[in-house]
C-alpha cells in the first residue's frame, strides 16, 4: 500500500508524562529538532484516569518555573490517613511511623489529566508537533534490522476489516530516533522487548489493576488535602492490594482501590471487591450523598526495579511504565516516568549531535536519582510472595525493607 511519509529528527508515541517529558526536554536542548509526538485518544490526557498524589520532584527540574506558568498543580497534602480495615471496624496507624518513602507531606493531590494537558501546552509553546487521535499501529524497520518510525492506524475500516468509502490509509512517521512511551503493557513496546530480548536476565514482569472513581461528595464530608489509603478487607489473607482516598479541590475525592493480579482464587473478581469496599462504614460515611461522576479501570505495572527490561535497542528507546518505572510501595509512578523521559531525551541530544549510542542510556539510568528510588525499594514487592501475613508485617516495618 502507497501511504505518506513525514520525517522527523525524533517521533515520540505516546502523550503521558514520559512522552511529554521527553519532548519538552528535546525542544529545551535543541529548539531546532524536530520532534512529533503521537497520542491515540482524541486528546491529551484523555486516556489518563484522573486522581494522583504527585511528585514533583522531576517537574522541577524539567520546568522549575511551573508555578508560574499557571499549572494545575493547586492542592497541596494537609493531612495523612492510613487505615487498616475490618469487615465493619478500621484501626488508623499513626502516619509518623510511616518511613518518608510512604509520607506525602510535600506533595499534591492532582488530576494527571489535566497536568498532561498543561505539559502538551508546554511542549507545543515550543515547538513540537502533537497529533491526538492517532494510534502507532506498526512499528517500522531499516534494513538492518533497527528501528525506522511507526505506522499510524488506517482510518475507515468496518468491523470485518474491510475498506469503506471513508477509508484512509494510515501515514509513515520516520524517525532518527523513535521514543516508545506508550503506558502499561504497550503493545508496540512489548513487540520491541521480545524482537530485542530486552528482558534477557530480567524477573518476569508483575501487573495490578486500578480501579478509580471520581466523586463529588457533601461539603462536611470533604477535607481538601487529605490523602488516605487502607489495607486489609475486604481480601483475603492471601492477596495483595490496597485503597487510595484523595481529597481534592471543589469537593471531589479520587477513590480507588489496586489489586495484584497474582491473586490466587481464581474466582476472585477485583471489580466486586472494590464495590464491597465501598461499603465499608468508614468509607461510605464519607461519599453517601454524593454523585461519582467519572471512573475507570487501568493496568499498573509492579515488578520494579528486577523486572526493567534494557530500555535501548537500535534506534529507539523505551520510558515510563512502557519499561516499567514506576515505584511500587510509593504507589507512584508520574514523576519516575516523567524523569525516564528526561534521560532519555539527553540521550538523543548527545546521540544526534556527537554520534554517541543509544547505549548511553544505560549509565545515565544508572547515574540518576531515579535508578537510586527504584533500587532502594527493590525488595519489597518480592517480599510479599511469602504470603499475606508477612505483607501486613511490612506494612508495620517498612523502614527494614526500604
């Protein structure tokens, strides 16, 4: 098939934090590159379950500035809650014997939708060319093998895969360098880790699943700033998982619960026990009366710093959760992936401008605080296969683990 073809210094695929990160940061280094960004929702942020408590730690870096620059990053943690639940009673753990990885006093309560749709406002003011509603289909190869740029979705196509009238062939974006930041489980990122053996040497990857609900809830309920999470009911002995309560701003909570996806009762249905938990005196005192207004479900990725795959290969580079960064007992992984962005968009700089390797990379991974974090909490989701109990015994003795 005949189809266009636009040719880029760098074509990045995928507008979360990492994508974004990675070509703000481009455009910061060289404001002459060329960089394309590819987003399959119809918009930025779209496809990005709103509800965060946010880092900013590599915001800070990238744009420190960002409080000038009219960012929704508004609510600030107040105050800490961690509960552990009974069927109908809950026992609060006093916050301050939390170790600081666990603490969120420096922190925010954000909607990462709308943080992604500020950055693609920073990273269009300088230059990059952003295309919502175009899904990477393909992924293209030179002829020795490395990787040339990707083929967006043909467009027009009916439910049996044939062309209608409408039908448009997708279009070839080639680039240099190809970024791959497509999220959890990307399909194109997976297809590079086998076609590279990128996970050679590396732990099986482990996966949860979030569930997350927006609501607004009676103003005697709401306490903005307030971040809570809970253990325990309504699972089992046996299986790993946990609650988030995030109060935002205009009396909105984000509410969510993620469950491991190792869980062994094969008859376990996490959407039920994240509807049974909502039942829970200490929770439904706080949203009856209210309206959710938003919710959704998304794969997390678990396997931590043993199950990073080498993220350079010949011509690309994979960030974010589409390696997997994200660093599991902080239950963050925005400000990790927007930091693998930001190395990997020094690694192009130096790669097109002084014909180094994409190799590089690696050292520089390992040279940033960012291989530090995940390093030092290395150990603790690997500790929790020796069962539920020694789970509950971290949660009182993390600081031994981290």
């Amino acid at each position: 098939m005949s189809r266009e073809s636009m040719e880029y210094d760098v074509v990045i695929i995928g507008g979360g934090p990492s994508g974004l990160s990675t070509a703000i940061k481009l455009k910061q280094l060289d404001p002459n590159l060329n960089v394309c960004l590819l987003e399959k929702a119809s918009e930025i942020g779209a496809h990005i379950l709103s509800g965060n408590v946010f880092e900013t730690r590599a915001l800070d870096e990238l744009l420190p500035n960002w409080r000038e620059l009219n960012s929704p990053i508004k609510t600030k943690v107040t105050k800490e809650k961690f509960l552990f639940l009974g069927k109908t009673k809950s026992l609060s753990w006093p916050t301050w014997l939390l170790p600081a990885v666990q603490q969120n006093h420096e922190n925010y309560i954000i909607s990462l939708a709308n943080l992604c749709r500020w950055l693609a406002e920073q990273a269009e003011n300088l230059g990059v060319e952003i295309f919502p509603g175009f899904p990477a289909s393909e992924i293209l190869y030179n002829e020795d093998g490395s990787v040339k740029g990707v083929v967006t979705q043909d467009m027009g196509i009916d439910k049996d895969g044939n062309k209608k009238d409408s039908f448009e062939p997708g279009i070839e974006l080639l680039g240099k360098v190809t970024v791959f930041a497509e999220g959890c489980r990307g399909h194109l990122g997976k297809q590079l880790i086998e076609k590279f053996e990128l996970n050679k040497g590396k732990d099986p990857q482990q996966y949860g699943i979030g569930f997350k609900e927006i609501w607004e809830i009676e103003d005697k309920n709401h306490e903005e700033g307030l971040v809570m999470h809970t253990a325990g009911w309504p699972l089992d002995n046996n299986t790993y998982g946990g609650s988030f309560m995030y109060h935002a701003e205009n009396k909105q909570v984000f509410l969510g619960y993620v469950i491991g996806l190792d869980y062994k009762n094969p008859h376990l249905s996490p959407y039920d026990e994240f509807q049974r938990f909502k039942t829970h005196p200490a929770i439904k005192k706080i949203i009856e009366g209210g309206k959710r207004i938003s919710y959704g479900a998304r794969a997390l990725i678990e396997g931590g710093f043993q199950s990073l795959p080498k993220m350079f290969m010949p011509g690309a580079l994979l960030v974010g959760c589409d390696a997997g960064t994200l660093n599991m007992p902080k239950i963050k992984g925005s400000h990790t992936a927007m930091k693998s962005g930001m190395i990997a968009a020094e690694t192009i700089n130096e790669h097109l401008k002084e014909n180094k390797e994409l190799s590089i990379y690696e050292n520089k991974f390992k040279n940033s605080w960012l291989h530090k974090e995940l390093y030092e909490a290395r150990n603790v989701k690997p500790s929790f296969s020796w069962g539920a109990n020694f789970r509950n015994y971290f949660y009182r003795n993390r600081s031994n683990f981290i």
